[in-house]
C-alpha cells in the first residue's frame, strides 16, 4: 500500500503543485491549507507523513509540530518541514521540536521527493538485531521501540534514531558533527547549529527516566552510551 501524505500549506500554487508530484510518485496525498485544518485531519486520518509549511497565519508549522509532539499518538510521525530560504532560526526551533526534515523553498519536485522517500524509509520498522537490554532498558533497533521497566517510552523518529546511533558505536564517543550527520543528515555541521543535537540527547535524557544517565557527556567533543549491564 502506498504511503499517505498530508500537505500543509497556505499558498494554493505551492499546495497544488506538491500534491501534484506526491500523486504522481504513487503517494495518497490530502492536504490541508492551515494549522487548525491539518490538526483535524491528521486526528481524523493519521497519514505516514506532514510536509508541513513554517510560515502560516494563525497557527503557524512550529506550533502544530510541537503540538503533535506532544500527543502520544502522533509523537512518532514524521514531520518534514518547508521553509524560506531566510529562516534559517526557524529552522533549528523546528528541528529542536522534533521535525525530522526541512526543505528549503523553492525546492524542486526531485529534492521533495528524494526527501520524503528518506524520511519514510527511516521512520519504517526493519529486520534487525534481537533487542538490547542495559539495566531496565531495552531498545529495539529492529520495530523502533524502547522501553524502560516494561513501560514503552514514546520516542520521536528523530529520538529514537539519536538513540539507535548511540547504541550501534557500542560506547564510543560520537560527536555532534557525526551525529548532525548520522541522524538529521547534514554532512557540515555548518548547516545547523550543534545545539539541535543538544536539545535531543537533553529530551531523551528526561524521557529514558534513571536509564538516562546512561547517556554520557565528553566534554568538548560529544556523547557516548554507557553499555554496562
């Protein structure tokens, strides 16, 4: 089945054209032309994905990207923004609040596609590994579940893959410039502020409970996860 995407865009020409060449890719395609209306949709039908535009009245994409971060239901779905070329502080808020992609207007339909299908691919469960314990946690690297003392912990795509990056250096220590790159995908580390990663390993530090502390700070250089037992 293919997968759905909700469009969320106030400029008519933009929306069109984008659920033009999501429905010629094969994609189900609704869209939504603000905030409010996107919020209704994605309760009514959850799509697989939100291109969400940052710049809209009235309810602009940071907050419905951090309202949908904060439902349980929708904490895991992936959130693409579509931003001017201008906000580039915009850009790192957005990506503090979980979204786990911006593309830049005016983009071309090979970039937005190229985008979507990479984001989707990561967000999808794999085969893998049988899942790791350490103390009372346990990661799934295979179904994209971690839980802690049984509890399953609603991660965010962006979270989980932190996580999972952590987790396969087997306690190394990793940078923010590797995990810019492993994780949200920018090869410089120039593209967005370091900071993103810092505000994600805080995020999941709290989330992860006493097994937080597992996650450990080199200073002036990144992070590492403590893998003892």
């Amino acid at each position: 089945m293919s997968s759905r995407v909700l469009i969320v865009e106030d400029e008519p020409d933009i929306r069109e054209l984008v659920v033009h060449h999501l429905k010629r890719d094969g994609f189900q395609v609704s869209a939504a032309s603000s905030g409010e209306e996107a919020l209704r949709l994605v309760r009514a039908t959850p799509p697989d994905l939100v291109l969400l535009d940052l710049m809209m009245p009235i309810m602009d994409g940071l907050e419905v990207c951090r309202r949908l971060r904060q439902d349980p239901a929708t904490v895991s779905l992936p959130i693409v923004m579509l931003t001017a070329k201008g906000d580039e502080l915009d850009r790192v808020v957005g990506l503090e609040l979980g979204a786990d992609d911006y593309i830049v207007k005016p983009f071309s339909p090979k970039e937005l596609l190229a985008r979507v299908r990479a984001v989707l691919r990561r967000s999808r469960p794999a085969p893998g590994a049988a899942p790791l314990s350490l103390g009372s946690l346990v990661i799934d690297l295979g179904t994209h579940a971690a839980s802690v003392g049984g509890k399953v912990i609603a991660l965010t795509p962006k979270e989980f893959d932190l996580l999972g990056a952590l987790v396969e250096a087997r306690g190394r220590v990793l940078s923010r410039e590797f995990l810019l790159d492993r994780v949200w995908g920018y090869a410089r580390a120039s593209e967005i502020e370091s900071r993103t990663v810092d505000v994600h390993v805080r995020r999941l530090r709290v989330k992860l409970g006493p097994e937080g502390r597992r996650i450990l700070t080199v200073k002036s250089v990144g992070y590492r996860l403590d893998t003892a037992a």
